[in-house]
C-alpha cells in the first residue's frame, strides 16, 4: 500500500505542510496475519520449539505501525510529496499473554500528535477479536499491546509539521489525553535517569551494600585478589570465569553426558554479555533507504532471549525466556546500509536481586515468584567500514519471564510434538523458575543494574493493572 503511493506521487515537487485536521478513524488500519490457516505463513513464523518468533512480530509491529502513521500525514494530494517519517522510539510494548498459532489481526491508529511528532497505539490479537478498520475502537482482549513515536523530517532531517489530531468522542479524547500523559512521563524520566542525575539516597545505599559484600573496600583484595577475608571483585570476576570455562568443558564432554551449568551464587553483570555481529544489506532498507528500524528490534531482541536463556541455564534452570514487556526502545541515529552491526545484551537486574544484598526476603509489596523476572539491556553498535568510526544507534530494554520447558502435545496445524509447548503452541507461563541474582563490580554496572531495577519495577507495577496471564498475581 505505501509502495503504490510512493511510486504515485514520485515526481510530486511540493512537501506536506502538516495543516490537514485529521480524527483518530482516518489512520485506523487492520491487516489479517493467519498463522493458523496458512501453512506456508506459518513456517515463517514458528520457532524450533513450534511457537511463534516474537521478534517476527516486533518486526511486524514497526513496519505495521509506520503506515499507520503514514496514513495520519497524508494529504492525498498527488502533488505532494509522502511525509518522511522515523520511528524516534518504541514507548512500550505490553504482553498480555503468549501467542497462540492461530489467525491474528494487528490493529490499531493513531492516538496523539504534537508540531512534528505523533504517537501510534496498535493491538496484536485474535482475528476475531480484531475491530473494524473503519473504526478507532480499541482490540478486546489484545494478545500485546504497542505505543510507536513517530517524528516527521525534511531531507536534511530536520523537523517538519504533521497533520494535527481531532478526537471525535469522549473515548478518542481519554486516549489522546492518556497519549500526551505519557509523553510527559516519559520526558519527565529522561530528565531523572541515571545518566544525567545521581542515584537516590535508597539506592545508592544498596549500591554500597553489594559492593561491600563483594570486598570492593578490602584494600587486601586489590590486586590479584586471592587475599585472605572477602573475596573482591577480581577473585568474583575470576571464579565467574573460571566457572564459566568448565561449563563449556563439560558440555562438549562425551555425548549423553549431563551438562550442569549452573551456578551456587550470585552472577557477576559482566559475565552475562551476549554478542552478535552482522553486516547491513539493501534488503534492510526502508522506504527513506536507511535500515529498517523493525529489523533493529527483531535482532535485538533474539540476541536479548539468548542472554536471557543462558542466564536461566547458569541458574540451574532449562527455560523458556517468556517477553513481559519491552520499555522505551530509542532510535537515536539512522543507520545506513554496508554497515557492520554489533548487537549486544545483558542481564543488568533480576527480581532475586534482593535488596538485601545477600539474597534475603524480598521487599515486603513484591510478587512472591518475582524472583523469575529479569531485565535484559540490549544495545547496537554501528561500525563505519571506511572510516572505523563506532557509534550507538539504539539501546533496548526487555522484561523477561522464566518459564520452564515442559513436555506438551502437538501445537495448532498438525505438526509433530514439540518440548516445550501446549496444544496451542504456547509456553506454559503458569509454571514458575527461580534465577539467581545479578551483582555489580563497577560503577558504571551498577547505574546499570539500578536502572534495570527501575524498568523491571515498572513492568511490575503495570502488569499489575492489566488482564495478564503472563504475570503471577499478588499473593
């Protein structure tokens, strides 16, 4: 649809003023993906544990929420140029429950737009559940749910108008209200994130408790660490390293041998790092020819399960790492194609780090099985092959769920058992797993580690207030 209006207006010679009042049903699109009708679809989309690839349907949701907002700032004059448009971030994504394999429809509109930016919610779902495209009504019982930033540019990437938002009802004006609540949050939080402010007086407290555990004040453990008293970092870093090398040992033992990962304590931030690299291609490209933002995400997120998953196995834990929910995805630069891309990510927080500092009670208002949640940090690094210029185009933040691999029947459309999974192709989220706890050595790991804290808390709270089966009740 965007690429048949692209190709009509290519030799429009003026651009959008942004002065077209436009209400919220103008923009509201609905598109079928029927995972469960379509075997062929289907394939694409199913993981080798037969349930669906999320990081396809993130990848869906970017392109997917794009022409929504394509559709608000357009004017349908053939005259005039298409808007270019940017995705400057993803606010939230919410799961409320594991994909089923069956037919699923995306929904949604836009919901919010200021001088030059607008906000997009959508709705993944049941196709039956699915709203009329004709229509700004909310999905019933969403599977996830989505907020998209969108920024309207010139050639030159400065900021150009889009057309404003007129709600036509009572409904369309509590969402475009809840919208704009949310950009000042947001904006409200850039202002008091740890990169620009100090840490609280609670949490620096805590900070100075887990770097104490570790011997971090022992002037007899700088060094070479192998002094007598605390262990310190060193020593930790080490027996991390070391424990790490005979995991690897092990697994590539004798096939039919078992393979104990796990680790007796708390795993030091560092060690969690998972790295993948790959070289950007024209297929990448979206419509403005930089790469595709949607593909960014859907990298990113498969190289942050990674990490997750081999948390969960040094925790003693075979499990499926289950999305919660993902926090304030920011696009701070375009990348372009030929690029390499190095995606990285690490476990920063996880519920069993206690506040304690010594893996005690959690704090008394936390969920009891907290403790299976972790925050994953996943950043991209952009690699200029003719200059060696090295920057940061997008950091990612992901809630997990630890749920663990059960032996299930056969998932939607016929095909074979698959560990692991339910009839409808779904992890068992009801099952719960306890990971180990997430400890800092440094100062900048732990700003990492307070605000993996933060955005796990958050997630917390949230899932809280949504019909969510992904997340246990408060005991």
């Amino acid at each position: 649809m965007r690429r048949k209006l692209d190709n009509s207006r290519r030799d429009a010679t003026r651009f959008p003023e942004g002065n077209l009042p436009k209400a919220p049903s103008a923009s509201s699109l609905c598109i079928e993906l029927p995972l469960g009708s379509d075997p062929e679809l289907r394939d694409q989309y199913l993981s080798w544990r037969g349930s669906v690839r999320l990081g396809r349907l993130l990848e869906d949701a970017d392109a997917f929420a794009g022409t929504v907002a394509f559709l608000h700032c357009d004017d349908a004059l053939s005259h005039t140029a298409p808007q270019r448009l940017v995705t400057a971030s993803i606010d939230r994504i919410d799961m409320r429950r594991p994909v089923p394999v069956e037919d699923l429809a995306m929904c949604g509109n836009v919901t919010w737009a200021g001088r030059s930016s607008l906000r997009v919610s959508m709705s993944l779902g049941p196709r039956s559940k699915a709203a009329s495209s004709s229509t700004s009504r909310p999905m019933e019982d969403p599977v996830l749910t989505a907020s998209f930033v969108f920024v309207a540019v010139d050639e030159q990437g400065k900021a150009t108008p889009v057309n404003p938002l007129t709600p036509t009802n009572d409904a369309e004006q509590a969402r475009f209200d809840a919208a704009a609540a949310a950009a000042q949050t947001r904006r409200s939080e850039r202002s008091s994130s740890l990169e620009r402010t100090a840490p609280r007086s609670d949490e620096a407290a805590l900070i100075h408790q887990l770097l104490m555990a570790d011997g971090w004040g022992d002037s007899r453990t700088h060094g070479d660490g192998g002094a007598a008293g605390s262990p310190g970092i060193a020593a930790a870093a080490a027996a991390a390293e070391a424990a790490a090398a005979a995991a690897a040992a092990k697994a590539s033992g004798p096939a039919g041998g078992e393979v104990e990962c796990s680790a007796t304590g708390p795993i030091q931030l560092r060690s969690t790092v998972v790295t993948t690299n790959t070289l950007t291609q024209p297929q990448e490209r979206n419509t403005a020819g930089k790469v595709f933002g949607g593909f960014l995400c859907r990298k990113a997120f498969e190289v942050a399960h990674s990490a997750a998953s081999l948390f969960a196995l040094r925790s003693g834990v075979d499990c499926v790492p289950l999305l919660v929910a993902a926090d304030n995805i920011t696009f701070d630069r375009p990348v372009e194609v030929g690029r390499l891309l190095t995606f990285s990510a690490s476990v920063v927080y996880t519920g069993a780090s206690a506040d304690s500092g010594d893996g005690g009670p959690q704090r008394a208002d936390a969920w009891p099985t907290e403790g299976q949640l972790c925050q994953v940090r996943a950043e991209t690094t952009v690699l200029d092959m003719s200059s060696g210029a090295r920057s940061t185009s997008n950091t990612f933040q992901f809630t997990f769920l630890c749920s663990p691999r059960q032996s299930r029947s056969a998932i939607a459309g016929g095909a074979s058992r698959v560990p692991g999974v339910d009839a409808s192709g779904i992890p068992d989220a009801s099952l719960g797993a306890e990971l180990l706890a997430v400890r800092p050595e440094t100062y900048p790991d732990a700003m990492l580690f307070l605000d993996g804290r933060r955005r796990l808390r958050a997630s917390v709270d949230i899932g809280r207030t949504i019909d969510s089966s992904l997340v246990p009740p408060r005991a």
